[in-house]
C-alpha cells in the first residue's frame, strides 16, 4: 500500500485528532481513528450535541484552535446529494487552510498491494482494495465495499456498504454510489452522479446522472 502525500493536506506524524462532524457516522470514523493510534479530542459541528468526544465549535474554531492537533477528519457520512456537497464544501476549506488531513485505514480492511491512498480518505471494516486500487481524497469506503483492481474512486465520492466496483473502473469526484450496488468492470462513473441502492450498472454513467434500480424511476439531476 502506498500513501499518497502529494496530494491534499499533508500527512500528520503526531495523532491529536479532531473531527468535523459528530453525529452517528462519527461514532465509525472515531473507533477507525482510535485503531490507528489517534486521541480523538474534540467535534466542530453545528450541532452542539456529539456522540464521540465534546463539542468546541464550527469552522471558525477550528481554525483558532488548529495548533492544538496535529489532524483533521470529516466525520460526515456521504448518505445524499446534499450531504456530499456539504461535504465538498468542508473540504475545500480544508484545503484552502492547509489542515492536515490523514487517511483512516481500519486494520480489518483487506489492502492489496500497490494500493494508494490520498489524504481524508475513509476506509471502513471488511472493505476489500484490490491490487492497483486508487482512492483519491476524501472518498470514503463503508463496511464490507468491494474495489477491484486498478480502478480509481474520485475525490469526495462514496462507495456505502456492500456495494462493489468492478477492476479499471474510473468514479468521479463526489458520486455516491449506493448499498449493495454492482459497478461492472472497466466502466466510467461520471462526477456528482448517484447510484441507487441495489442497482446493477452496465454500461458508463454521465455526469450528474441518477440511477435506480427500477426503470420506471430512473432519473437525472
């Protein structure tokens, strides 16, 4: 596996975290952290009410409070249109302010050889990378999701649980893809497109495309 330090926020040496987000998905990204030797201090949210570590704010905090970590992590979980451009705006945040921002690896996910991964990236229990595997910032693998070999997850986009993307597929920056979604080998995800739940895709995607897996339903954003 390699980590890629070239692109985002640098890499931190020393484990204080904070997270920017704290509701249940908070609760996966924390444990995750915690098994990578972190100390989850302290949630920026806009809710004051947490479930991992207290409350000290939003952004504007943060930014007065960066000296006391040594890394960020989004703790938001990529569930909708709406969340994932939530999302994308934090991240340019992050990056405009230059956080340092390490990707969270669990020790019970399966990462073949020749694997990269850039900073903020989100990798769950069980998620299997296979050789080649390419996840670009911030894009988060949940529980138990399948990449295949040399394919490539864009900046910001989500795989959720159980889904799986075939070998030389190429997703695009923030697309969702949903539970238990099937990518065939070698397609092309666009960006910003999303993929229901359960829907099995054959043929490449456009941008800003909406799929379901029944036909009277499918749709375009």
């Amino acid at each position: 596996m390699t980590i890629d330090r070239s692109s985002g926020p640098a890499i931190p040496t020393v484990k204080r975290l904070a997270l920017i987000g704290g509701g249940g998905f908070a609760k996966e990204v924390a444990e995750i952290a915690r098994l990578n030797g972190f100390a989850v201090q302290s949630v920026y949210s806009t809710q004051e009410q947490t479930q991992v570590a207290p409350w000290r704010g939003y952004l504007d905090e943060l930014l007065a409070d960066r000296d006391q970590y040594d890394g960020v992590a989004i703790a938001i979980g990529g569930v909708s249109r709406q969340v994932i451009n939530a999302r994308a705006d934090i991240i340019a945040w992050l990056f405009k302010h230059e956080f340092a921002c390490p990707p969270l690896i669990s020790p019970h996910a399966i990462v073949c050889d020749g694997v990269t991964i850039e900073p903020g990236a989100f990798v769950a229990h069980g998620v299997i990378l296979n050789v080649d595997a390419h996840l670009s910032a911030f894009c988060m693998l949940n529980s138990a999701a399948i990449v295949g070999h040399d394919a490539r997850i864009g900046r910001n986009a989500t795989v959720s649980p159980g889904a799986f993307v075939g070998g030389k597929c190429s997703v695009g920056s923030g697309t969702l893809i949903g539970p238990l979604a099937k990518v065939l080998q070698g397609l092309r995800i666009g960006e910003n497109a999303t993929i229901g739940m359960g829907c099995n895709v054959m043929r490449d995607v456009k941008d800003n495309a909406v799929l379901w897996p029944r036909p009277d339903i499918v749709g375009t954003s």
